[in-house]
C-alpha cells in the first residue's frame, strides 16, 4: 500500500544527496579559485620561500586538486572537518558548540514563529479584505521589509537600554542554566521572528484562500460549519504542501541566515564563526561550515517534499 | 412557532424572491443586476419539485435560497424564504448555520469536487450530523452504511474508509446522497446531480435518488436543465427563465401540455429531420486498424481502430468518456501520433505526427471544442479569429480579408458589427458560432466536432447542430462529430461509430447501427438517453442487459 510513497521517498532522499556531493565538489572549487595562498597567508608577509614550500608540503597544497577533494570529502564522511589553520584547533570540536548554540536559537525562534504565522494567516483569510486581514498582513510586511539588524538594534535599544529586561549581548557558556539561557536568546530569537513571520504568513493565506474556491469547500459550508472550522477542518488539510515548504524554507533560513543577527548580539553560534574565519581567510573552517548549511538546507526542503507527498492522499492512498 | 399564514404539510415557502448580485464589466463602472424576479413557490414535505431551465435561468439561486446561501457576491433582497414555519431569512447567520445540513442538505453537480479529497468519505458523510448533534458517531455511522446499501453502493460496509479518488464518479455522486440523507433533514437540495455523469451512469444514480426520496419522505428541490431527467423524479416542475417564472405545473402537465411556448420549445427541442445521406463510392478519408497509447503506457487507448468518411457526409462517433472518442480525432489530427496503423486522406497516408504535415494537409483538417471559451484567444477579437486562417492558409490580407469574414459571419448568421467584439462579449452559442466560422475560414475537407453541443443549453445546441447541417449542404464540408449524446447523434450522422474501452462495437449507416438486433452495449446506450415519458426509467432499468462501466 505504501509502495508508492516509499519510492518516492527514496528518490527524493537519493536526490538529496546526490546534491550534496554536487554542493561539496562546488564549495571545495569556490575555495580554490579564490585568490590568495593559504600558506602565505599564515606565514605572512615575511616569510622566506623555503619556509613557504616547506608549509605546503606539510598542507598538502602542492598535490592535484581532485586528490585534495578527496582527502576532505573522506575525512568530512568521518567526522573529521580538519582543522582550522588560523588557530590550529580541530574544527569539528569547535563548530559543536557552536552548531549547538545555532539550533537552540534556530528551534525556539521557530517554535514562536510557525504557529504564530500560520494561526495569524487562517485568521487573516477568515477575515479575508476586512481590516483584521489588512492590519495583520501590512504588520507583518513591515517586519520583514526592515532589515533585521534594524530591528535588531530597536530591539536592544528598547529592551536592553531603556527598560532593561533582556540583555543586549546574549552570551551563552556550556553549563548555563535553562531559564537564564532562555532570556539570553530573547532578543536574537525575537528578532529571527520578526523577519521570518510575514513571508509563511502570506504563505498560507495565499495557499488557503486557493482552496477557499474549491467547490469543497461550498460543500463544507453548506453543512453548517462556522467559517473558522471551514478553514480549518477544509481549507487547511489541503494547503498544507505548500505552506510546509515555506515553513521549510525559512527554518533552513533560520540556521543558515542567522549571520548578520548572531553579530549584532555576540551570540556564539554557526553565523558568526563563519563570519569570524572569512575574514582570516581560513578555508578550511569556511569549507567546513559551508558544507554544513549546504546540508541544512538539502535536508530541509527533502523534509518539505516528502511531507508533501505524506500529505497528498492520492499517494498515501492509491487506488 | 408556526406561522398563522402556514398550510399544515407545507414545507417551503418562497415568496417574491428577489436575488441580485452586483457585476464588473471590463472597462464600466460595477453594476447591479437582478437574477431572480419575485418568483415565488411552494412545496409540500415529502414532494419532489423540479427546477428547470436554460443556464443563467437563477434555478440554482432559487435552489441555494431555500439555506440562504448566495454564492461570489449574490445577494437576497428581497422576499421571504419560510422554511417550517420562520422566515429563515430573519434568522442572520447562526439560523443559516442551524438549518444548514440539519433541515436543508445539498448535493452538488460534481461529487467529485464536492468532496474533499483530504478526508474520508464516512467522515465527510456524517460530518453535519454530528455537527448538529442530531446522533452520536456510532448512530450516524450506522445510518450512513444503511443508506449506502439504500443507494447499491458496492461494500456498503467499507465504502466509507475510502479516499474520494478511490471511488469512481457515479458512485461518488450517490456517497453524496447519503450525505445528505444522513442527518434526516426535511428538504434536499439536488443540484444538477446527474449532469457531469455518462448516461449509462446517470440511469443507475436517477434510480438509486428517486428511490432514496421515496423511502424517506424527504422533499427535494432537484434542478437541471434537462427536462427528460427532472420528469423522472418530480411532481411538479417548474420552468424559469431569465430569473423569471414560465410556468409551474405537475409532471404530466408540463411534458405533455405545456401552456407555454418556451415550455413548449423545451420539451421538443431535440427534433430535426435529417434524411441519411448513402455512403458515396470511395471515402476522401480512412482510419485503419490505428491503435494508439498514451507515454509509454501498456495500455492502448485506441484498439485497432477503422473508419471511413465521406465527402460531405457525417460520421458520428459516440461512447462514454474514456471510450476513446476524443483520442481517435487526435490520431487522425496527429496530435497523438498512432503506434500502429494508418490515416489515409485523398488516396495517399498522412504523416503520422502532426510536424510532418504540410500546411496544405493541416487546412484540410480543422476542429471545434467542446468549451468555445477556452478555444478562443480572449484579447484578439473575432474579426482576428476568424482572420486568421485567412492569412495563414490564403494568404488574404486587408480589405479582402475583412471580406471575406464579413461573409463568413453572415454565414453563422452573426452579423457584421460582431468583427469589432472581444469573445468575453459574446453568449456560449455565439461563441460556438465564431469557431465553427474559424474552421470553415480554412476550407477544409473534413471538420472535427468533439462534443461541441455539450456544454451549451438544449436550445442553443440545437440552433448549433441546424447552422451545422445547413452549412454542410453549402460548403460540401464533412464531419467527424464525437459526441457522447445520442439524441444529437440522431438528428446529424449519416453513419455512426459507437466505441468502447478503445474499440468500435459497431458501425455503419445511421440506419443500421439506430436498428435492432443490438450488441449489449449500443443497447445499454441507446436505453440509457432519457425520455420525456413518465415511468421512462422504471421500464429502462428493467430491461437492461448489462451493467454499465461506471459501477
């Protein structure tokens, strides 16, 4: 019975990574064509030529590309990420923490975010062209249309300066209690909302009110179902494809577009790691943590697919 | 609380009924328009009163009313709608919610988007009988399988678990049924049930509804605009017109001494004499043995396939849906290029896909849709339409172009201001006309009709199949007219073709193939077409030999 579902499943799934060995050969390319040397760039500008070969040789540098490909894609299918030439720690021990750190911001952001945007779109369509629908939409575009380190910084300004309830900086440490952990990620996780809000929002109001044409839909009504209950036992179940995409989206968008707010408030996540090793040039952490977010991502919208298939009851129920 | 001015056993009580509903024409200011004009009726419980009338004639408004339901922007505004007793107009939003699906139920014309397909069926069925708690779920269950049963549903016990996708149309459309008989409510709604069906199917659904109504004492207001259907199933009829009332009376009355003329023009609308023409010595095009599929898929839509037509001659293909119908004219098209067999035309093969074709060989083939309104270009105008082929096949330009489709409209007997008219401005029978001028601006041999009366109103469609005949006696122009109605098979064919499950079952001059003995199916066909007689389908069901295909 679920024959079906299960091909397409696994064919999405092989997709998925066949897509993610096609983003690691891109990334490890993007970082060699980049110009500048790793080995100069450590060493700096004084350092004499032998010690510059020297330095090559041990990195390897001086072997073909495709060989080097293959070194780091083995040892990234092992856990081991290398180890980031800037400090010379092992990358994949720092980027823990840090991923952990992301996640954590990333799942309470989405937490607050996905239920609010998809309860604020099932109102808005069921006070469809009235001003609840208008206040809600144009609400939620102005958040997004600001740019999130506006809003990051208004945020501080109110909350961190002029009343004082959270901190501006959000520092976190291994070890920290739950609730102070909770009101260190207040604002960044307030501010991740904000931006990603209107964009599932609209989303779903779109989606919904498509289906709201269905004759279906006039079946539903005509039973004596309350408008609310029409959109949401009728309408909902059949808009959802689309709206887990969005969701999807913005949550691959929540772990990976975090960078520009993990800056602002400090907050020791995956963003600024990157942000810290582009400017030292270290490729290695670069290639690291771009392959991360590549596979965020891949897996996000596989999520988004297969709950889409799940969801279409031609698929999960064949003839 | 009763009403002083209520009958004891009345039901329904409409009274002036006014509907209006505000429109947008392109490039005008919005416009108020009246669709329904005080029309006022009454029905008695237990008693079936049928709606009927041409589209646009407000049945379904009237019908909608009855729950207080306008659909887009429709508006009641005036009148009084008393539904056991209240005006249920009074009663504002929660009284519509009340008596919707508890006292008045509906049944759409297609199930198959009626239902929604993200639930299952025994959930949606007794949905509004647990919403107005009139049973528990075990008790509503219980009566819902007992109506499946009611209405012949196969597996009447495990029917309900199904997904809407895994039940086939007609019986969708009875499932629907039940649905409204679930929560026992004093009217139903049928809303051009049997429409969308085949007529094999539609026979099996009429039975299983008149049954389900006589049984239950329920009332029903059952619209449509075939007038053979509704004196099946009603007491009374009612025909409407223009949103106004024409004329109201019993069954018996109405088909057999409407009072009326437009009641009369409905009731014998489908009546032309067309004498058959003899096949002439050699056909000017053949089908032979073509068999085709779709994508690589092992099974074959068209099986061995052989046809002939003849210079000015008609050739009538009918069949149910799926029957192939519409993938032979695409075969002969080369839209779908035939994995065995060939089309021959003027002695020599075609090429089998249609970017082989020469330009001449597509001029001699040209074709009308079934729905005009998608088949047009809505931002050119007819002048451009039916221009077009001019220029393309002849060459015509200018002056002479305006010409010759000055003549051509006179020809569908539009007149000249039309050339200057975008086809939004157009009805559906006008529309219909400034295709069938588009292929016979290309001269061509052969024109391919696919179902092109069906979507249009019994007496435009006549009007159409009259400009048809008329035509091919001035153009010598030949027909392959697919249809899946055999009343217009009837009126127009000169040989016909039935088809099922992707083969002919039987062919020949009209005469021949319209005369017994019958193969079961083109029997099972030909007593499936509804008659404008009383106890019609009572006799029909008895005297069938097959089941047909949609159950």
């Amino acid at each position: 019975m679920s024959s079906p579902i299960l091909k397409l499943v696994a064919q999405r799934v092989a997709l998925g990574i066949l897509l993610l060995l096609a983003v690691s050969v891109l990334i490890f390319a993007g970082t060699q064509i980049l110009p500048g040397d790793v080995a100069q760039a450590i060493l700096g500008q004084s350092a004499t030529p032998e010690s510059l070969a020297n330095l090559r040789e041990q990195l390897g540098l001086n072997q073909p590309a495709y060989l080097r490909y293959f070194h780091w894609l083995g040892g990234v299918l092992t856990g081991d990420l290398g180890t980031a030439m800037s400090s010379g720690q092992d990358i994949a021990t720092s980027i823990k923490g840090r991923l952990w750190n992301t996640l954590f911001l990333a799942f309470w952001a989405a937490i607050v975010a996905v239920p609010l945007a998809i309860i604020l779109g099932l109102i808005a369509v069921r006070y469809r062209n009235g001003w609840v629908d208008k206040l809600i939409s144009g609400l939620a575009l102005a958040s997004t249309s600001f740019p999130e380190f506006f809003i990051g910084y208004v945020l501080v300004y109110f909350f961190a300066v002029k009343w004082q309830i959270f901190p501006g900086i959000s520092t976190v440490y291994d070890g920290m209690p739950f609730g102070e952990r909770m009101q260190a990620i207040a604002l960044p996780a307030t501010a991740l909302t904000l931006v990603v809000l209107a964009h599932m929002m609209r989303m779903t109001r779109a989606a919904i009110l498509n289906v709201m044409q269905s004759a279906y839909v006039e079946t539903a009504e005509l039973k004596g179902l309350s408008a609310f209950n029409v959109i949401r036992k009728h309408a909902f179940p059949n808009a959802i494809a689309p709206i887990i995409n969005v969701v999807m989206l913005n949550l691959a968008y929540l772990i990976v577009g975090v960078v520009v707010v993990e800056v602002i408030f400090v907050y020791p996540g995956m963003g600024q790691y990157l942000v810290d090793h582009v400017t030292k040039r270290d490729v290695p952490v670069v290639q690291a943590v771009g392959l991360i977010f590549a596979a965020v991502y891949i897996s996000l919208n596989i999520i988004a697919d297969i709950a889409a298939i799940v969801a279409n009851p031609r698929l999960r129920h064949p003839k | 609380m009763a009403d002083s001015k209520a009958k004891p056993g009345l039901l329904l009580d409409i009274r002036n009924l006014r509907i209006e509903a505000t429109v947008f024409p392109p490039g005008e200011p919005p416009k108020n328009i009246v669709l329904v004009h005080d029309v006022s009726l009454t029905l008695e419980k237990g008693k079936v009163l049928g709606l009927i009338g041409e589209s646009g004639a407000g049945k379904s408004t009237i019908g909608l009313s009855s729950m207080g339901y306008g659909r887009g922007g429709v508006r009641i505004t005036g009148g009084e709608v008393i539904l056991n007793g209240r005006d249920i107009l009074k009663g504002g939003k929660d009284g519509f919610r009340k008596l919707r699906g508890r006292e008045v139920c509906y049944v759409a014309q297609s199930a198959a988007a009626a239902f929604n397909p993200a639930h299952r069926l025994m959930d949606q069925v007794v949905e509004a009988t647990l919403l107005h708690g009139t049973a528990t779920r075990a008790e509503a269950e219980k009566r819902a399988v007992a109506l499946f049963k009611k209405l012949s549903l196969p597996n009447p016990e495990t029917i309900g678990e199904r997904f809407p996708h895994q039940v086939s149309g007609g019986q969708l459309q009875r499932v629907m049924t039940a649905m409204a008989l679930c929560s026992e409510p004093d009217l139903i709604v049928f809303d051009e049930p049997t429409t969308a069906l085949d007529v094999t199917t539609q026979i099996d659904v009429l039975a299983a509804i008149k049954d389900a109504i006589r049984d239950t004492h329920v009332a029903a207001l059952y619209i449509t605009h075939d007038l053979a259907v509704v004196a099946q199933v009603s007491d009374e009829i009612m025909v409407l017109r223009h949103g106004r009332l024409v004329e109201w009376g019993g069954t018996r009355q109405i088909i057999k001494e409407p009072r009326q003329e437009y009641t009369n023009a409905l009731v014998s609308v489908h009546e032309i004499e067309h004498a058959e023409q003899k096949p002439g010595m050699t056909p000017f095009l053949s089908v032979k043995n073509v068999t085709a599929a779709y994508g690589r898929s092992q099974i074959k839509v068209l099986k061995n396939v052989s046809v002939d037509i003849y210079p000015g001659q008609t050739l009538a293909v009918v069949g149910e849906s799926g029957s192939g119908k519409s993938t032979l004219a695409r075969a002969i098209t080369g839209l779908l290029p035939p994995e065995q067999g060939t089309v021959t035309f003027d002695g020599r093969p075609l090429a089998n896909r249609l970017a082989d074709r020469p330009k001449e060989d597509l001029r001699q083939l040209q074709m009308i849709y079934q729905m005009p309104d998608v088949a047009m270009n809505p931002r050119q105008t007819v002048g451009t339409i039916i221009g077009r082929p001019l220029e393309f096949y002849f060459g015509i330009r200018g002056r002479e172009r305006d010409k010759r489709v000055a003549e051509l409209l006179d020809k569908i007997e539009m007149g000249k201001g039309f050339s200057d008219r975008y086809p939004a401005e157009l009805s559906g029978g006008q529309k219909q006309r400034v295709c069938i001028a588009r292929s016979l601006a290309a001269k061509p041999k052969l024109i391919i009709c696919d179902e092109v009366t069906s979507a249009l109103d019994p007496l435009v469609a006549h009007g159409i199949l009259e400009l048809l005949l008329e035509l091919q006696k001035e153009e010598n122009v030949a027909y392959l007219f697919i249809t899946h109605d055999l009343a217009t098979v009837k009126s127009i064919a000169d040989s016909i073709a039935v088809m099922y499950r992707g083969e002919v079952v039987r062919y020949g001059p009209k005469s021949q193939v319209l005369a017994p003995p019958f193969d079961a199916y083109t029997d099972l066909l030909l007593s499936s077409v509804p008659e404008m007689e009383i106890g019609w389908l009572e006799k029909a069901i008895k005297g069938r030999r097959m089941a047909s295909a949609g159950n």
